[in-house]
C-alpha cells in the first residue's frame, strides 16, 4: 500500500494562528496548503513555502473546490486544521439572528462540512489527522458571549463524537482550548459588537446599552491589559499543533495558555451561583 499523505490544509490563515501554523509547519517540512477568503492576503505564506489557495468556510463550492485541489495534487487531506472562526459579541436579544447564523456558519458547520468533505480519502488511506481549534470558551461562558461561546461548546460536542467514530479508521481527532491569545481575534470581538447589536425592537432606551459597551471595554481589556501576561502569541498554538501530529499516540484534548488552564480550574470548582456573583464583579448586571 502506497505511504499515505500527509498534504496539510490549514483554514483562515490570513492571520494569527492560522499564519503561524502554516509558517511553522511549512519550516518543518510538511506539505502545506494555506487558505483563506482572500487569497491576496496569503502573498507572505506562498513565499515560505506554503501552497495557497482560496477557501470561504461559508461556501459549499469553495470548500470542495479546496478539497479537490490537495487531492488531485497529493491524493488526499491527510491533516485538517479547522482554525477559520470569529467572534460575534453581544447579549442574545440584541443580536439579530442574520449575524447569529453566520457565526455558526463560520465556527460549526464550515467545520463539519470540510471535515465530511475530507474523510472519504483519509478512511481510504485508513490515516489522517483532524486538529479543530476551539477555546477554553468551550468549557464556559463569558456574559455577552453567548453565542460564540455555542459555537465552541457544539465544537467539543462535534470533536468527541468525531474520535470515537473516527479511531477505527486511523483517524485522530485533536482539539485544542486555547486562552487568551494575543492576535487581532480581540479587536474582531469588540468591533462585532457595533457590527452586529442592535437594541430590542421595542420603545424606551436600550435596556442592554451599558451591559453590551462594558462587554466591548473588557473584551478588549482583556488583550491590552494587563491579561496578556497570561495569554501567549498564536506561535505557542502552532508549536502546540506540530507537536500533536508528531506525537504517536495523539493527544484528545489540549489546553493552551496559563489563562485557560487558571480560568477552566476556576470554573470547575464554581457552582453556577458563584461563577455569576464573579461575573458581576466585571460586567453590569443588565436591568
């Protein structure tokens, strides 16, 4: 039987960890196709070595389009890395259901489609790595981040499904709960506020006006402030995401940053009770 391949397609890699891990893998000598929706932003990448390539998460022809590429070039997707996602900020009422959709879009079913999309040829070749980059959000929830964090609750969901289904075929599936990590992804989640909040359809002020401004303020606190000496660079998750496909027997889950191992410990020993007095102390209690 022919050696499997090991071609990498790595999804939203115009910046942050996308980037890195692409750089990275690429220095390490791993076939690597980087995508993103705007292939110009990819230049930096195509001269490291990575083969670049055009890939909307939200777009069925652009997914499979990226699929058959790797497969046509190298025989199939041998390491999937789900990075590609965004988040929409804001309390539940006020986010219109247009903008909820789309982070879902984006952060769940862009997810499963490419993986659905990559696994006929990976059980073919009975090897293959799928690496889905979630967040220590998964294991809790911020106020004003409900949505977001849904999409990484359904992501470990999905990922331990996805290992049990999967090991039988030679297939690992890697998830990684990363904390804080200092890219621009904290200036996208306090501008998707503005972007995608609207007030209650309803007359009389904005009953979550002040709630939703101090959400924006400590999400981007959180990444300027004084936080970012327990976040790390999106380097860490790349050099993180190397050492997993090297390992023999892969790890299952990985949490990354001192600020997620600190802030899921926390959440642990909390009951719901306390976690929401410890909420209070950092977001307005909308009234």
């Amino acid at each position: 039987m022919a050696e499997p391949s090991e071609a990498v397609l790595i999804t939203g890699c115009s910046s942050g960890i996308g980037r890195a891990t692409a750089l990275r893998l690429a220095g390490a000598g791993w076939t690597v196709y980087a995508s993103a929706r705007r292939p110009e932003s990819l230049a930096q990448l195509a001269d490291a070595g990575c083969r670049t390539l055009a890939l909307d998460v939200t777009d069925e022809g652009s997914m499979r389009g990226a699929v058959e590429r790797v497969e046509q070039e190298c025989g199939a997707v041998g390491v999937l890395v789900n990075n590609a996602g965004y988040s929409q900020s804001g309390a539940i009422e006020t986010v219109p259901m247009d903008a909820a959709r789309r982070q879902f879009e984006t952060n769940v079913f862009g997810v499963v489609r490419l993986i659905q999309l990559v696994l006929p040829k990976m059980r073919a070749q009975r090897w293959g790595k799928i690496v889905n980059v979630g967040s220590m959000g998964g294991r809790l929830t911020f106020p004003g981040g409900g949505h977001y964090h849904a999409t990484k609750h359904a992501l470990e969901a999905i990922s331990d499904a996805l290992r049990f289904e999967l090991r039988g075929f030679g297939i690992d599936v890697i998830l990684l709960e990363p904390g804080l990590i200092t890219t621009e992804f904290g200036n996208a989640a306090a501008a998707s506020m503005a972007r995608g909040s609207s007030p209650p359809a309803h007359d009389g002020a904005d009953p979550y006006g002040e709630f939703n401004a101090a959400v924006g303020a400590v999400t981007q606190g959180a990444y300027d402030g004084p936080m970012r000496r327990l976040g790390a660079g999106p380097e860490r998750v790349a050099r993180t995401i190397e050492r997993a496909l090297r390992r023999r027997r892969a790890p299952t889950r990985i949490v990354i940053t001192p600020s997620a191992k600190l802030t899921i410990a926390l959440r642990r020993m909390l009951s719901d009770r306390a976690w929401d007095a410890a909420m209070r102390q950092q977001f307005p209690q909308p009234r």
